[in-house]
C-alpha cells in the first residue's frame, strides 16, 4: 500500500439484507444514502489513524474495488473515512471504542 491509502474488505455482501425487525429489503430497494462498515486489511505507510484489524465507517459510493487473489476489496483515501471503531481504544479510560 502506498502513501495513505486504505484498503478495505466489506461487512456486507451487496444485495437483500433484513432490517432490524426482519423484514426482508430488496436490493432494489431505494433508500437514501447509507453508510457501510468494513475492516481494515492493510494500511500505507502514510495512514496515522488506523490499523489493521480496525472496523471503519465510509461511504460505498465513493469507492474503487480491486480484487486481489479472487477477493473484492475497497481501495481509499484515509481522509474518505467517515469513523474507525477500533478494540485497542475500548481499554482507554473514559473510551466508547469509536472515534470520528
């Protein structure tokens, strides 16, 4: 990885997901826009904020994937994402574990 990119694997398949009372929500549903969640997997040597094995918050829009060895990933900018929750900060004192 280079300068500060980010590269990302998806939480989320793309597709049908339930809601929260399991109501099954087609793909071709619109909804308005919504953020997704994914894990880190690996870092330039520019990134401060995150590491590897972090869960971040970004936008699905604005992405470029790559797949690498038959796996799809999320190639961005560190400053493209929108929060980190992170298990090394859950110890801190005073600490939710989620930072923006």
């Amino acid at each position: 990885m280079l300068h500060d990119r980010v590269l990302v694997k998806s939480d989320s398949p793309e597709g049908e997901r339930r809601s929260g009372g399991g109501i099954l929500i087609p793909a071709t549903a619109a909804v308005g826009k919504r953020l997704a969640w994914a894990e880190v997997v690996a870092v330039g040597q520019n990134v401060r904020s995150v590491e590897p094995g972090d869960r971040v918050l970004y936008d699905p829009e604005d992405r470029a994937e790559v797949e690498v060895r038959g796996a799809t990933y999320v190639l961005m900018r560190e400053r493209d994402l929108h929060a980190v929750a992170a298990e090394r900060l859950e110890g801190a004192k005073d600490s939710t574990g989620l930072y923006l």
